[in-house]
C-alpha cells in the first residue's frame, strides 16, 4: 500500500474537512469568507501536484488506482475548476440562507471524487468514484433549500443518477460475471475472447450509458437543463465543468483503456450518439431565454462535439477532448462567474438581465461576451482551436465514409444553429433595444481577478495552443487505439 | 524573413492594442491611432507593390513564425503575384474605411478596436500561405462584422440581417473548412503550409474520387462566401444594414477571400474535379450576372442597388476563373482587385449619402450635383466604372474575362455580355438620372459636398488606384499572369493516377 499515491485526493479531502471544523470558530458574518481560504489551499495543492512526476505510470490499491499522466492532467484540471467555483460560490453566498461552509466542503468532497475518477484503473473504482461525485452533486443542487426550483433540481438529478448508477452497477456485474475481473487491463488482454460475447458487450453498454448521464450525453441528457437552472449557480458550473470532464475522463479510461476492440466496432455506434446529441443540445438551446436553461442544453451539444473525439478512435481525438474540456473549463467558468454576479438583484436569469450590461459593467460584459464566441467556436479563442481539433480527428479516422461526413456535415449544422443562440446572448449585451436598469455593477477584486483568469485562459489557449496540445498528447499516450 | 508583411497585417493589430488601452473619452486619439495604423499600413503595402518583381520564382516578402510544429502550422506570410495585388487594394480600401468612419459617434473606442481587429483579419486572410492561418484570419474578421452591423447598422431589418449574413458566412467557411481539413489529411503532407502541400500534389496527385468528393465542398463553401448565385441572398441585405465601414470592407476585399481560395487551393490542387465542375461554375455565374442584375434593376435604395450590383459582378469574376486559361484567370484576378475598390467607392458615397440626408431611397434624391459637385462627379465615375467603361480597372478584367471565356463557353459568355453590359448599364444610369440630375427636392437645400481634402482623400485614392489600374493595366497584368501560369498549368494537367 503505497498511500503517498493518493497524497492529493488525501489533502482534498482533509482541507473538506477542516473547513467544516474550521466554521465552528468562525464567527456568521465571516463565515461566506471561508471560500476564499479553501480556495488557497486549493491552490497550494494545486502548485505542489506539479512536483509529482507522472511521466510513467504507477499502480497501487491492487490495481484499482493507477497516476499517469492523464491521471495528472484531469487532477490539474479540477483543481483549477473546483477554486473558480469556489470564489464564484463566495459571492453567491448572500443568496444561500445557512451552512455556506457545508457548501464549501461538499465542494472539496466531490472534488476529491473527481480526482480519483481521474485515476480509476477498475470498474469498481469508477463506480465509487462517481458515487462520492454524484451524491456530494444531490446535497449541492438542492442547496437552496427555500428555492422550490432548487429543490426540483435536487430531485431530479437524484431519480436520474440514482436509475443511471443502477445501469452501472448492473454493467460492472455484467462485466465481472462475463469475464471475471474489473481491471481495464486484464478486460483488455482478455478482449479477443471477451469482445465476441454479447453479454460482454452489453455490460460495457450500460457502463457507457451510466457515464452518458455524467456527461449529459443522448439518451439520458433530458435532466441538464432542468438541473441547470434549478441549482445554485457555483453548483451548476462545478456540474458543467467538473463532472462532465470527470465523465469524459472515465469514458477515455473505458473505452480506450478497458475495451479497446469493443470501441473500435462501435464507430457508427458512437458516431450516431454524437450526432443525436450534438442535434438534441443545439436544437432546444434556440428558444431558451433562461441563461442557465440554455447553458445547460449547449452544455448537451458539447458534450456531442467532444464525443467526437471518441467517434474518431485515435490520439488525435482523444487529445482533441482534453485540450477540448481546458478551453471549455475557463470559458464555461467564465460564463458563470458573470451570471452569478449579475443575477444578484435579479429573480432569475431571464436573457433581459444582460441588457445594458456594456455600460454596467465593461468587465462582465467582455467575459460574458468572449465566452459564448469561444463556445461559438470563433477564433482566436479556444473553443475554435477545440473544436479544429475534434473535426480534424474525425476527418483523419474516416475520411471518405460516408457515415463519416454525415457525422461532421450534421456537427457543422449544430455549430451553425448553435451561433444564433450564443450571438443572441452577444445581441443582448451590446445591442437591446430596453435597458431597464443601467446601475453599475461592483465587482469583488476575488472575482475580478477570477474573470481575467478566465479572459486570459480563453484568449491564450487560443492564440498559443502549442504547450496544451503537447501536454494533451502526453497525456493520452498511455490509452489503446 | 522580411518585415513588410508582418508590418501590414501586424500594424491594424498593432493599433488595436493601443486603441484597447486608450481611456474612452479621448476620442480623437483613439481615431488618429486608427488612421495612423491604417495608413502607415498603406503605405508599406504600396512600397511592396512597388518592390514586388514580377515573374520571380515562389513567394516574395516571406515571413514565418512556427506556431503549433506538432502539427505542422506556421504562421508564414508572403505574396506572389496572385495576392499583391489583392493585399496592396485591402490596405487602401482599409484606410479609405477608416477615414468614412468619422460618422461614427457614439461608443468609438468599440467601434474602433472592432474595426481594426476586422482589418486585421482581412489583411491577414490575404497574405497568408498556410491554410489554417488563411481560415483563422478569415475568421477572426467575423465577430467585429457581426457586432458592427448590429450596433451601428442602420434599418429596419438590421437584427435580421446581422444574423443573415453571420449564419451564412459560418456556414461557407465551415464547410471549406472540413474541405480544407480533409486537404491536409490527405495529402499526408502532415503541413498546412500551401507550398508544402502544392509541391506533395505535384508530386503524388489526389486521386479522383478523393477529389470529388472534396473539390465541391471548397467550391460551395468558398462559393458561399462569395454570393455565389444561389447562396447570395445574405449580401445586398447584409452590406445594406452595415455601417459604412463595415459594408466597404466586406464587400470590397473580405468577400474575394472565397475567389482567391478556390484560386489558391482548389483549382491547382484537384484538376480534375475542377475541370468537371467548370461547366456548373459557369452556368451559376449566369445566376449572378443576370439574375442578380435584374434584381439590381427593380431597387429603389441605393444601398441595395450597390449591393445587388456588387454580387453581379462577381459572376464576371467566376467566368473567368471557369475559362481555366491564363488570360481570363489574370481578368478573374484584375476584376477581384478592380471591383474591391468599386464597391468600397460605391458605399463611401452611400454612407455620404446617407449622413447627408438619412435616407437611401433614390426616389427622394436628384439634382445632387448642385449641392455637391465633387461627390456628384465621382458618382458619375463610379457608376460608369462599374458598367466596364474603358479607362476603368473594370473594363480590363471583363475585356480578358469574355474574351478568354467566349472560347469554352459561347452561350454563356453571350448571355453575361448581355447581362454585365446592358443590364449593368440599365441601372447604373439610371442610379446617375436619379441621383444626380434632374429637379432638387427641398430637404437636400442643407446637404453638404464631403468638406476638405481629408474627407475627400477616400474617395480620390479608391477612385484614383481604380483610374491608374485601368490606365496602366500592365501593373496589374504582368504581376499576376506569372503567377496564374502555373494554376492553370496544373488545372489543365494530364489526369492524375487513378489508383494510390
């Protein structure tokens, strides 16, 4: 047992705990303060993780648990993720009546979560992982207890993660019965035998259509945008960052770790999920005038355009997804920092609340603005870097198939319906033709920093994304195509 | 490595940055750095033209920075005589649209950021060798034209048009895109340096069925981008909505990007293909030159005529490229370049127009001449120029453009002829009738001639190139024909290996 492995996940979880003991001495009105000293310490494990050499592989806990380099990069990611929701929850805390500190540690808990999804080497390890994530995601959706919406979201996504987790319980079982072992590797030495047996098949179909729910993904998308705009602002942006990308790390794991062969025929399989997902997401997110309601179904039609990375089976996909999720983390961030910080006065996140906001705020309505172009995917941002990286991938894997071109020529109608909404939120910042309340907007220097980090995150993965994709090619070295 | 280039697209930027971080209310800096910017660029374009020699191997001025080496991107700058030309009328058009932006008062520092960024991107479209930097800057060019149209747009329908002209747009350049993409994969050149993969071609031609099935995802893509009839409708709406600047620039040098694609890329690169679709091209551009002429004749707005107009033209331009020969390919190129300042000189005096009298409908207007003597005679000019009247850069490139096309295509040519000279001519006198002769209506009593040499300098420098060009076509010519003898040598290559 060599518990220096999970030294992070340990620290994770101990600054979740101190946080809660942390609050008894702290007097209520500091209390909303103690986000920020979480989110340092965040940082600080943050800083230490780039002391830890990842560059070959090490196994423990029997071989469930397992740090390599993409282990490393999505560990990075959603600690990055988890501070920014940590101060955008700072300033959301005025609208949460009692236990801000809960708030804080339940954050820090399926943080922790997502960091050992990100190593998961068996089944097993998946499915606890995703647990200790998904039930810390119950407590924070229905966070506002007062709020009937939020309670409503926190239903919705329990029925819907419970049924989900049950798909894969019943999966791994599948697996187990069928081949005898949950560990990626011995399922993918045993692959040439297992992967002609239909009940084999069919366990790691419910496994990918538990993982589908993580990441919001057809057929079991229909609960994001109801969970979206029900939630506590922070709690919906930790949803679309961290546990999408959590998802998208475990399908990586499954289907180029543990089930290679499988993947490889499933091509058309993948390529029809993508398609109806990329279609689903950018068609309902056109009449949306909720802003989270509509992150939440452009949050679907991403999901799609990074399933293609999968569709296309090789590193250049799959490297596509992670540089994909990096821009994607400060742009969606971002977005949500500013509804955060705009809904304060406001009832809901009604589309109107954006009008004027050039003149409220130049700083939120550039960030709010560069985001939907980065979603958008229109360069010199990240998201267009993404999104160059997804379709090339698929190009490579199939260029000349029919069912490919179908693939992107669908992909390109779905970024172009996906303009209208995104342009319409840029329409409601700088051009509405009412402006009900021109007041200006304070910002805390914590935010504003915050939404630079985001600006410059956007900005330099888009002009400089040489290092990012080296780093994302590391990273995916260790997977089977 | 030369600086000149990266001077030219980098000064726009350049001026973007310092706009950036002027304070908002000190508004005559923030719009003397932007014609500082655009000038100076200007004139290191003019200063290349100069320098340019004709007939020299490759690509001249050359600049490279690697950008992303795992997969073969450099950002390389460099012209040969296909683009010299083209980027030397895009510096112009840029400062003439920088100078008609003093109608511009409300929220400049945007306005001025925006538009510089636009430049950026258009400049950099143009002197790009390497295809992903090539749609990068094409790209970047499309948020500032979205956002100007939509906040200093002018019309009822402006709402509309900026998502008309957005949609389209993405769509085109995407659809290239994946055709570019696929370009790249196939070649296995592993770069998207255009003289890299040109040289691979030549080497190991694409197989036809590859070609096929990606020669018309550029043709419709980059087609799209050009108002190819029928994917044209978002041009005339779009370019009426757009502020001035915006609609000079976009109609004037952003939307020969789509030409200078299939060009560049396209035509070379997949012969076959591009021979069996030359037939289409051909009968398409009809689609352009007659019907959107027709449409041009029924319009009473000005800015529509104008936009109408400038998508007729671009029949003319693949005609040209249809007749794959030297002659009307160089006529294809001398009308990209000809037209790029008509149709910026056609919205400068729109956009005069309007602020002058807020109105655009020509049956509000005449006796203009009276008033504004000097806006009225480069009118007069610009609508001849824009019915091929000879001593216009116009009438060199249709003249090779029919000539060289009337020996693949003779009903067709007949047909355009028809349309360019009589139909064309049908509406622009008619715009001169209305505009400028005939009775004064009250309201123009207070309307105002452009006042001083700086307000005139736009109008004296597009009308002015468009004059030297058509006086001394030979600047032109003899730059590009060099250049467009390989294109067509390659284009009309003997049928590449079927198998690979």
């Amino acid at each position: 047992m060599n518990s220096t492995l999970i030294s992070l996940e340990l620290a994770v979880g101990l600054i979740g705990l101190a946080i809660l003991l942390i609050d008894l001495w702290t007097p209520l009105a500091r209390k909303a303060q103690l986000g920020y000293v979480a989110a340092a310490a965040l940082g600080v494990v943050l800083v230490l993780s780039f002391t830890i050499d990842s560059s070959t592989a090490q196994y423990g806990f029997g071989q469930t648990y397992v740090r390599d380099a993409l282990a490393m990069f999505f560990k990075r990611f959603f600690l990055i993720a988890a501070i920014i929701v940590l101060i955008m929850s700072v300033e959301f805390a005025d609208r949460i009546q009692a236990g801000i500190s809960e708030f804080y540690a339940i954050v820090c808990f399926a943080l922790c979560g997502m960091m050992f999804a990100a190593s998961s080497n068996d089944l097993v390890m998946v499915f606890v992982s995703l647990e200790l994530i998904t039930v810390s995601f119950y407590v924070l959706t229905s966070f506002q207890r007062a709020k009937v919406k939020s309670l409503e979201a926190g239903v919705k996504y329990l029925i819907m993660g419970a049924v989900s987790s049950a798909f894969m319980v019943y999966g791994i079982a599948l697996v187990f019965g069928i081949a005898g072992t949950t560990n990626f590797q011995k399922l993918a030495a045993a692959a040439v035998t297992l992967s002609a047996k239909p009940i084999f098949l069919a366990g790691i179909l419910l496994v990918f259509v538990g993982l589908c729910f993580k990441i919001a993904a057809f057929p079991v998308q229909m609960w994001a945008p109801d969970v979206y705009q029900g939630s506590p602002t922070p709690a919906t942006a930790f949803l679309a960052v961290g546990s999408k990308a959590a998802g998208f790390v475990l399908l990586l794991r499954l289907l180029f770790s543990a089930a290679p062969d499988v993947t490889h025929r499933w091509g058309l399989f993948l390529a029809a999920i993508a398609a109806i997902t990329i279609l689903y997401g950018n068609l309902c997110a056109l009449p949306q005038r909720n802003l989270k309601r509509l992150l939440g179904y452009s949050s679907i039609g991403n999901a799609g355009y990074l399933l293609l990375g999968a569709v296309a089976s090789n590193q250049a996909g799959s490297a596509a997804i992670l540089y994909y999720l990096a821009g994607y983390l400060f742009t969606v961030l971002a977005a949500f920092t500013v509804i955060t910080i705009v809904t304060r006065q406001a009832e809901d996140e009604d589309i109107t609340i954006l009008a004027g906001l050039n003149q409220r705020s130049p700083l939120l309505a550039r960030a709010l603005a560069l985001s939907m172009i980065s979603l958008a995917g229109i360069p010199p941002l990240a998201g267009f870097f993404g999104k160059f990286l997804l379709i090339k991938a698929v190009v490579e894997r199939g260029a000349g198939h029919p069912a490919f071109l179908i693939l992107i020529g669908l992909t390109i109608l779905g970024v172009v319906i996906s303009f209208v909404y995104y342009l319409g939120v840029v329409r409601a910042i700088y051009w509405s033709r009412v402006i009900p309340d021109s007041s200006e907007i304070v910002i805390s220097m914590p935010a504003r920093v915050t939404l630079c980090v985001c600006i410059a995150g956007m900005v330099i993965f888009g002009l400089f994304p040489g290092g990012l994709i080296n780093a994302a090619n590391a990273a995916t070295n260790a997977l089977h195509f | 490595m030369s600086p000149i280039l990266t001077s030219i697209v980098g000064l726009p930027l350049a001026g973007a940055v310092a706009v950036a971080l002027v304070p908002r209310n000190y508004r005559f800096v923030i719009r003397a750095i932007a014609q500082a910017a655009t000038f100076l660029s200007m004139l290191i374009a003019f200063w290349m033209f100069w320098q340019f020699i004709p007939g020299k191997d490759g690509f001249q001025f050359v600049s490279s920075f690697e950008w992303v080496k795992s997969l073969g991107i450099t950002l390389k700058l460099g012209v040969d005589g296909l683009n010299v030309g083209l980027v030397f009328m895009g510096t112009i058009v840029a400062f003439a649209a920088t100078s008609m932006s003093y109608m511009i008062k409300d929220r400049e520092k945007d306005y001025y950021l925006l538009l510089l960024v636009m430049i950026t991107g258009i400049l950099g479209a143009f002197a790009s060798l390497d295809i992903f930097f090539f749609f990068f800057f094409h790209e970047l060019a499309l948020i500032p034209t979205f956002i100007m149209i939509g906040v200093w747009g002018k019309g009822d329908d402006k709402n509309y048009a900026t998502f008309n002209i957005t949609l389209y747009l993405t769509l085109g350049a995407l659809i290239a895109l994946v055709g570019l993409i696929a370009l790249y994969v196939q070649t296995g050149a592993k770069s998207f340096d255009i003289a890299a993969i040109t040289a691979y071609v030549k080497a190991n031609p694409i197989p036809v069925n590859t070609q096929n099935w990606i020669f018309p995802l550029l043709l419709f893509g980059f087609g799209i981008l050009v108002s190819l009839w029928p994917f044209h409708t978002w041009a005339p709406l779009g370019y009426g909505a757009a502020p001035t600047a915006t609609a000079m620039l976009h109609a004037g040098v952003l939307k020969k990007f789509g030409l200078y694609g299939i060009l560049r890329i396209a035509v070379p690169l997949m012969p076959e293909a591009a021979r069996s679709w030359m037939h289409v091209i051909a009968f398409l551009c009809l689609g352009n030159i007659v019907y959107c002429g027709l449409v041009a004749i029924r319009q009473r707005q000005l800015n529509l005529l104008i936009g109408n107009s400038s998508v007729a033209h671009m029949g003319l331009i693949f005609l040209g490229i249809a007749s794959l020969s030297v002659v009307g390919v160089t006529g294809a190129v001398v009308i990209m370049i000809a037209h790029g300042l008509l149709a910026a000189l056609s919205f400068a005096i729109n956009g005069h127009l309007y602020h002058q009298t807020q109105t655009e409908n020509m049956d509000q207007m005449g006796g203009l001449m009276k008033r504004m003597p000097f806006i009225g005679t480069v009118i007069v000019a610009t609508m001849m120029a824009g019915c091929g009247l000879p001593g216009f850069a116009n009438f060199v490139g249709e003249a090779m453009t029919l000539f060289a096309a009337f020996k693949n295509f003779h009903l067709v040519t007949a047909l355009a002829v028809w349309g360019a000279l009589v139909i064309g001519a049908v509406y622009m006198l008619r715009a001169i009738r209305n505009i400028v002769h005939g009775p004064m209506p009250e309201h123009w009593q207070r309307a105002n001639d452009a006042q001083g040499p700086l307000r005139k300098l736009p109008f004296i420098l597009l009308g002015g190139t468009l004059l030297v060009f058509g006086c001394f076509p030979g600047l032109l010519t003899e730059k590009i024909k060099f250049s467009v003898e390989p294109i067509v040598n390659m284009a009309n290559s003997t049928p590449a290996p079927a198998h690979k």
